[in-house]
C-alpha cells in the first residue's frame, strides 16, 4: 500500500550542491585518505595488511550500509533517513581525528562509512524520484561531474597535510565537510519522495529486493557499474604504494598525480551529461566500458614489459577514467530506472556492489602487489573484463510491474 508523502509540496527540490555535496561525502573520506596509507605503517608499527583495513573495511561498511538505506528510505521516505545517517558520518569522522590506535581507527572509518552509505544512496534515488530515466542519466552526469572536483583535490590535500601536519589533519577536514553537508541537509533537504509504502513489515521492505534482483537487466547494469567502479577503487590502493613505496615519490608529491584521473572521470561525466539523451543510455554504458577496458590492458602490457612510471599509470588511469565517466552516470540511472517503485534499494543494491566488489579488488591487489608490480593493471583488466559481460543483460525483456 502506498500513500503520498505529505512532508514538502511537490515544487520544491534540494538543491544540487546538495546532491553534489551527498555524493561527494563517501568520495572525500575514500580519497583524501589514500597519501597517508603507506605512512600508517610506520605511525602504528603494524604492516601493510593491517593498515589496508582502513580502506577494505571502509569499503565493506559503505556497501552493507546502503542495502539498509535504499528499502529504508522507501518506506519513510528520504529527508529522515538522510538526517540520520549523515549524523552518523560526522560522529564517525570524528572519531578517526581522535582515534590512538589503529584498530580504533578502523572502527570509527566503519562508523564513517555507515553514514556516508547514506549519501551515496539517496543522492541517486532522490534524482530517481525527480527526473525520468533518460534525463536522470544526464542529470546524474552533471552531479557527478561537480562532485568529481573533490576526489580531485582531495588527494593533493591529503597529501600536504600529512607531510605538513599529520594524516589527522586530513580527517578533521573530512569531518567539516560532513558538519556543513548536515547543516544544508537540515535547511534545504526536502522530501522527493511523493508515495512511500505504509506497511511496515519486513516483507515489505525486502521485496524490492526479491524483484530486482530476479531482473536481468537490472543486474546487467548493477554489475556493470559495480565492477566499474571496482577498477576505480583498486588504482587508488594500488597506485599509492606503487608511486610511494616502489617509484619513490614522497606522499605531497604523489598526491597531486591522482588529480589527473579526477579530472579525467569529471569530463567523463560532463561528456555524459552532454550526450547521454542524445546518443542514448545504453551505448554510453557500452563504449564507456571498452574504453576503459582497453586502457586497462596497455597499462598492464607496459607493466609487464618493464615500462612502469608514474606517467603510465596516470595517463593510462586518465583514459579509463573518461570511459568510467561516460558509463556510470548511465549504467546507474538505467539500475534505478528498471523498476520506478524501488529506486533507493536498487540504488542500495548497485552501491552495494561497488563498494563490495571494491573491497574485493583492494584486498587482492595488497596480496598480489608485493609479487609483481603488474598485479594492479592486472585486477582492474579482469575487473572492467567482467563489467562488459554484464551488458548483454542489460538487453534483457523488461517483465511488467505487478
């Protein structure tokens, strides 16, 4: 049964440099991490496994995270559940500034990562409940596209601050940015969810999950996007031990280098923005998957032969990141558009996949990479391989609502 929402009137949306802001929180405390990683070593007296924790379980939790957001958003709609968890990412930030040890840290980026899941799920679904298929796949590319400027920059910050003041100085930015996301969600949030189901059982909030994943299609375009995104997360791993602990590259130096691939995923999704009505949904997810692909296999093949350098990596990574941006924005819009009255748990489902799969990947390049310095092209080959088998299924006869 559903009934419509009666919090906010029908005209009124937030904003998009809150949507920007949303999908821009997980982003921010991934990457801003990334120069400090091989220094947590030292700073802990630990090793390198236990450090990449950081990392692996951050991801684990953001995609745990967001199964819970997308049905629960669904039901009681998406202001209260946004609040919530975007208050559970300023409390977990915070306890990574303070955080004595490192497994405390680890407990408090999971707590981070619970509340920016959140974030990562209701900005697509809030896009979802405004805008039609087509036009959501270019909406997203715009949002995606501004909120690109932080993985960008974060990064390079990331980088000065450890080498100037301490990994902690990273954090406690993390943490602003959280504070300020709060404060505009309370002011200018507003409900777009305009019907919601009334019943309460937990019958009721898994059953989207029950008819999404028995679509092919829809597991066509989560995989796709999953995988994707996998080869992303992996580089940021796998590059910063490469550039640091095997090219020699000092974190602030090393931190600007990941701009490229930043800048490179926003003209992607600018690109998307651009072209995605016009050229359609489903080629873009398609060419945007082969050229990244591509991409992938010559940064291995160099790898292999002995060319590895910092340039290899990050004009190889640049042209994958074009491809990814060019797919994302269109594979996810094309999750969420399968079945209208589950947009958050698909939106759920398919970061659930990305951040899985991502941990996956992250966890397998810190096993492989001491072995052989190719093993990072390597995993984001396989990874974006398996994206583009996923899209025959994204052809799959849509089956009619019931």
């Amino acid at each position: 049964m559903t009934q419509p929402s009666p919090t906010q009137p029908a005209a009124k949306q937030p904003p998009v440099i809150l949507l920007v802001g949303l999908a821009a929180s997980g982003s921010l405390s991934l990457t801003i991490f990334v120069p400090s990683i091989p220094g947590l070593v030292g700073y802990f007296a630990t090793e390198l496994g236990t450090v990449q924790l950081v990392m692996s379980m951050y991801l684990v939790a953001v995609a745990t995270g967001q199964l819970a957001y997308g049905p629960l958003s669904d039901r009681f709609g998406r202001r209260p559940v946004l609040l919530i968890g975007l208050s559970i990412y300023l409390l977990g930030s915070i306890g990574c500034v303070v955080a004595p040890t490192i497994e405390v840290l680890v407990g408090a980026r999971i707590v981070q990562a619970i509340g920016a899941s959140c974030g990562l799920v209701l900005c697509r679904a809030m896009v979802g409940d405004i805008y039609a298929r087509e036009r959501a796949a270019s909406v997203l590319g715009y949002v995606m596209t501004a909120m690109a400027v932080v993985p960008a920059l974060a990064p390079t910050l990331g980088g000065i601050l450890d080498r100037h003041m301490s990994w902690r100085a990273g954090l406690a930015l993390v943490a602003a940015f959280g504070a300020a996301v709060l404060v505009l969600a309370v002011a200018r949030g507003y409900e777009t969810l305009r019907t919601r189901r009334t019943d309460i059982k937990l019958t009721a909030l898994v059953q989207g999950y029950v008819v999404l994943l028995q679509a092919p299609r829809f597991l066509g375009y989560a995989f796709n996007s999953g995988m994707v995104t996998a080869s992303f997360v992996v580089f940021l791993t796998g590059a910063a031990v490469l550039m640091i602990d095997v090219l020699g590259y000092s974190p602030d130096v090393a931190g600007p280098w990941f701009m490229t691939s930043s800048v490179s995923y926003m003209i992607g999704n600018f690109l998307s923005g651009r072209f995605s009505q016009r050229i359609g949904l489903d080629r873009m997810v398609f060419w945007g998957t082969v050229m990244a692909l591509v991409s992938a296999v010559a940064m291995g093949v160099l790898s292999l032969t002995g060319h590895l350098s910092a340039i290899v990596l990050f004009a190889s990574m640049s042209i994958i990141s074009i491809g990814n941006g060019c797919s994302q924005p269109n594979a996810m819009a094309g999750a969420i558009g399968v079945d209208p009255r589950y947009a958050g748990t698909a939106a759920g489902i398919t970061g659930f996949l990305q951040m899985a799969l991502g941990a996956v990947t992250t966890v397998a390049v810190g096993h492989f990479l001491p072995f052989t310095n190719a093993a990072l092209a390597i995993i984001m080959s396989t990874a974006l391989f398996v994206a583009l088998l996923a899209i025959p299924l994204t052809r799959w006869p849509a089956k009619p609502a019931a």
